[in-house]
C-alpha cells in the first residue's frame, strides 16, 4: 500500500505576515534580553531589596504558598500550567482570535509587542533573581517534578533567567484572559478565561519564579503595554475595524 501523504497546513499570506512578525520580534527582543542580561550578584541583591520591600508591606508570602501546596495535586498541576501559558495558551489565544475576531486579535498583538519593548529596559536596568536563584527559601519546583531543568545550559539559552521584573508570564496571561473574555458573550466562559490571570499569578509564586513584587509590575506592564500598543495605533491613523459579520458568539452554539 503506498504511504499516506500528510495533511499540508496552508497559511494565507496575511497569517504568514504575522508569523513573520511575531518571529522578527520576538528575535530582537531575545536578542536585546540577552545583551542587557545582568550580573547575577546584583541580580540577588535586587531579589534582596524586593523581599525586604515584601516583608516590610507583609506581602511576602511566597515560601507560605509553595509550603502549603507541596505535595499536593495542584503544585503538579501548577507546574505543568506554568509550562503551558507561554508555549501553548499564548499562541494558541493568538490563533483562536486570529479567526474569531481579528480587532480582539490585534489588540493583543499590539500589547505583546508594546510590553516586550516597554520590558527591555526594565532587565537591563533591575536584573532581578528569581526566588529559586534567591536566598529565599523556595525550591525550584519545575526542575524538581517535571523533568525540565530551567537552570540548564540548554534551557537558559532560550531566556535570560535574571529578567523575572516585570513577571511577562503573568502579564500576558492577564491579557489573554482580558482579549478572550472580550470575545464571548457566554458569562460562564467569560468568568472561567478571566481566572488565567490570577491562575498563573498563583503558578508563578508556587513554583519558586516570581515574587508578588514581579507579578504585580507584570500586571503594571501589561497595561502600559496596551496603552503604548492603542497609542501607536491611534497614532498611524488606524481606521476602525468594520462591524463583524453576525455569528454565534464563543461558548454559544
């Protein structure tokens, strides 16, 4: 029996163009995270500052939170999210806007793209240790439960590990709860994609990444992000999108 032909993906040059977007960009802001990267010495001692801040607002809570969920199913399940929001969900909310709604879509885009050029500076400026990295008690639990070692020669060749202010995992993620909720007009949906946010908020502190200080500036970037990414369109003139075609709304048959 002859071999079955696999199944060809066909892109319209407009889905191209943003893949080739999205590619350019995120090479330079790679590119740019890694020549800003900073020393880990002062890295740490900027972790130091910000557990002092913590301590001092009574917002640290980090080693309470890991402590509370070792053991359980959810840390399993936290890992495993953690993983998941900048591989998969991210993309994915891309793509599914892309088709659904493409103003929900750019505006996304926009905010990504806006936060990843508002962040570069920030890195470069306060390279700050994660509180796996950081005198702070906490353990790594990825590369403790998952198999996939963040602190590898391999896995830090994707990403600089002293770039944890702003937490762009938890800013994103608010973004894509916000850009998913606003296409649906289902309330129990709505309600559910709203959660990502805090979801990953919880993730980011239970598995030794991020202090609450790094998912509160997240969150701040994120919306400065969407401020620069609504100013640059203002700015270029951008027409508003024409009324979508009447369609069943997500979460409704």
């Amino acid at each position: 029996m002859p071999a079955r032909a696999l199944p060809r993906i066909s892109l319209s040059p407009a889905a191209r163009a943003q893949l080739g977007i999205f590619a350019f960009a995120y090479f330079l802001y790679s590119a740019a995270r890694f020549v800003t990267i900073g020393d880990l010495s002062v890295a740490q001692a900027n972790a130091d500052w910000i557990m002092n801040l913590e301590d001092t607002l009574s917002l640290g809570i980090e080693s309470s939170v890991q402590q509370g969920l070792t053991g359980t199913v959810w840390i399993w399940l936290l890992n495993h999210l953690y993983l998941a929001a900048q591989l998969v969900v991210l993309p994915g909310a891309l793509v599914f806007l892309w088709h659904r709604s493409k103003p929900m879509y750019e505006r996304l885009r926009n905010t990504i793209l806006a936060t990843w050029v508002l962040s570069i500076p920030i890195y470069a400026a306060f390279p700050v240790a994660p509180p796996r990295l950081a005198d702070s008690g906490l353990v790594d639990t990825i590369t403790t439960q998952t198999g996939l070692s963040l602190d590898s020669s391999l896995t830090t060749s994707f990403y600089n590990e002293l770039a944890a202010v702003p937490s762009l995992h938890v800013g994103f993620a608010v973004a894509v709860g916000v850009a998913l909720a606003a296409a649906t007009s289902n309330r129990v949906i709505k309600m559910l994609v709203l959660l990502w946010g805090p979801t990953i908020g919880l993730a980011v502190v239970a598995t030794g990444n991020h202090f609450v200080f790094d998912i509160a500036a997240g969150v701040v970037a994120i919306a400065l992000g969407y401020a620069l990414g609504e100013l640059v369109t203002r700015g270029r003139g951008a027409r508003p999108a024409p009324p979508p075609v009447p369609r069943p709304a997500f979460g409704q048959a």
